[in-house]
C-alpha cells in the first residue's frame, strides 16, 4: 500500500513556497496477527511497516503553479527534516522580480570540536545549481541546543531559525561566507532545555514577520491566559512589549475557557493573531483594540495534533503572476504542473503535491 502526502514548509517574502511530497510503501507487519503471541505483546506490535519512503523537494510559484524541483543532497531524499529548510528571493532593483533564490538547512549537530556544538549549514544557490556545505561553530551558550520545530523565517535579507524556548539564529544564504548571529526571547520567556516540553509550547508561541518587523507572541499554559505580544528592535537587539491581553476577557462564555492554540502571526496587519480554539475554530484577535474581530473553520485540521504550526503566512505579492521561478542560467527545467503532469504520465514513480499527484521521470 502506497502512503502519499504532502506540506508547504516555508514561503519566501515574495510568496514564492518550499514544498514536499512524500511516498511511503507500507506493508502488514508481519507479527501483527501471530495469535500465538502474548496479547501484550501484540499490542505492541504496529500493524504496519514502512518498506520504502522518499521524499522530493520543490520551490512553487502558487499563483502560476510553475514549480522546480530541487536536486536531492546527503541522502535527504530518505529523511523528512524539512522544517530546518528555508528559501529566500533576491531581487535585481528595489521593486523588480526575483533574479535568484537560496535554500538554505541548519542542523544542530550534536558534537563538535572539542566537544562544543557546531551547525551544518547547507545551501542550495538557484544561480549555481547545486548545494554547498559549511560547518560552523554555535552562537549559543555552552552547553544549549536548537529545538528546531518551526518554520524558516525571511527577514532582513537574512534566514531565521527558531527555538521557541529560546530565541533565533540568522544567516545571509547569499553570502560565500555566512556568519550566524543569535537573538534571544524576550526577558522572561527564555526557558531552560525544554525536551520534554517542546511539542505543547510550540502551540503558545510564535515568531513571524509582520508589517516589515520581526515579532514574537506567546500565550501562557494557564487562565486566563495571558497573550503577550513583542516587536525586536533590529539595532539594540531588544523586545518590545506591545501588548497584553487576557485571553478569557475576549469571550463572551459562562464557565472555564477553552486553552488557546497560538497558529500565527498576520504578516500584513502588525496587531492581529490567529488563535485556535475547541479544535475546530480559528479566531482573529486584534490586539491593539482587544477584540476577536472574526472567526472562520478549521476543516478538520487538528492542531493538538500538529506538531508545529498549522498555518504558514504567506504574503502573495501583485507581481508573483509575473515572476518566474529563477534557474541556473541557461537551465530550462523549470516547468508548469500541467507540464509535469503530461510529460511524465507513464512514469512508475508518483509524487502528491497539495492537490496534485505528480509523475517524476528522474531516475528516482
């Protein structure tokens, strides 16, 4: 039995979006049905096993559905990392279309020199093609680590990766030599290594891009949980608080409130915050005037299940239409879906992205 699915993982500030589909090959466990088996052994058993998985990556224009698809590196069609994955645009002028883009992975790894932590920084350069490797060593404390589970920000010409128990690191993928800088959570908010803790904090707290500002906003675990809401100030490094709002005074309900699930920061409107409730509603919360100012469905996305944020922002500006995917130059390998979709019809290897299933005669 074939699994197929996919995920947008990372938008650029032009909209441009970092997909991934996926196929798994399952089969029945074999052991799941031996009645010869201790019963409690056989609850443990999964009564699937995966065969084979693979996965592929795509850079997508979502308004003229030109899609490319990037090369595979380090054996990561065989891992599903992607949400250490980000892409950023660069433009030729001030207003003109995207002449190139970047994708760039930062892993944490585990031991470095000396038993210090380090970074694998890789990158993949739509100009040249390919993806380049750079080990560097870690801005962070002695000692702490980078629970990376939230999306890849662009901001300042820089990509930002974060760890919602601690701050962000940021480097320029255009560069031949990045250099990482850190900034850490606003003054309360920093918390020891949250192992354990990292999946339901996710949920109460995001960073994102609003307004041309780079902002953070946290809800507390415990009523009336209380929404704070913080922009940085780029050149001291430092958080402003710009609000707080009980988050039990914006609903007119008798009895205890719902525990919101914080989805994400509005990246146009700089006061508003997307914020889930009863696993099925989503609310618009303005904070400057402390109101829900609309509510809309959430079509059986589950967030208590989501293991990051079920929104990706997304700003899709009037010249996207226009704007082709950049290549290597010289490269004509970017095509529409329609493209790919009747090109590789007699494929064996089939891909899902968002609504698509898509046949890819790579040689995968």
């Amino acid at each position: 039995m074939d699994v197929l699915g996919s995920g947008a993982h990372a938008a650029s500030a032009e909209g441009f979006l970092l997909l991934t589909s996926f196929k798994f090959r399952v089969r029945e466990h074999p052991l799941s049905k031996l009645n010869i088996l201790p019963l409690e052994v056989r609850a443990r058993i999964p009564p699937f096993e995966v065969v084979s998985q693979y996965f592929s990556r795509f850079v997508c224009n979502p308004i003229s559905g030109e899609m490319v698809r990037l090369p595979d590196f380090d054996a990561q069609e065989k891992n599903m990392s992607d949400q250490y994955l980000g892409i950023m645009t660069e433009a030729a002028g001030r207003n003109g279309p995207p002449e190139r883009y970047a994708v760039a992975q930062l892993t944490d790894d585990e031991d470095g020199e000396g038993g210090g932590r380090r970074f694998s920084w890789r990158r993949f350069d739509s100009e040249a093609g390919k993806w380049d490797k750079l080990v560097m060593p870690s801005p962070l404390p002695s000692g702490r680590r980078m629970d990376l589970n939230h999306e890849v920000l662009a901001f300042g010409g820089r990509l930002w990766w974060v760890d919602v128990s601690w701050g962000a690191v940021s480097a320029d993928p255009f560069s031949d030599r990045p250099e990482l800088r850190s900034i850490k959570l606003p003054a309360g908010s920093v918390l020891p290594d949250q192992k354990g803790e990292m999946k339901p904090l996710i949920k109460r707290r995001r960073i994102g891009v609003s307004d041309g500002r780079l902002r953070y906003a946290e809800v507390s675990g415990d009523e009336p949980f209380l929404i704070k809401y913080f922009t940085l100030d780029e050149q001291s490094g430092c958080w402003t608080l710009d609000h707080q709002v009980p988050f039990a005074a914006l609903l007119s309900r008798d009895g205890c409130c719902p525990a919101p699930l914080l989805g994400a920061i509005d990246p146009v409107k700089a006061d508003v915050l997307y914020l889930s409730i009863d696993r099925e509603i989503t609310l618009a919360v303005d904070m400057r005037r402390k109101k829900v100012t609309g509510a809309s469905p959430l079509n059986q996305v589950r967030p208590n299940k989501c293991s990051s944020s079920f929104f990706l922002p997304c700003v899709l500006t009037p010249g996207l239409a226009s704007s082709p995917i950049p290549g290597k130059k010289g490269d004509a390998g970017n095509k529409t879906l329609a493209y790919i979709l009747q090109a590789d019809s007699e494929s064996d290897e089939k891909y899902h992205v968002g609504d698509y299933e898509i046949s890819t005669g790579s040689g995968v």
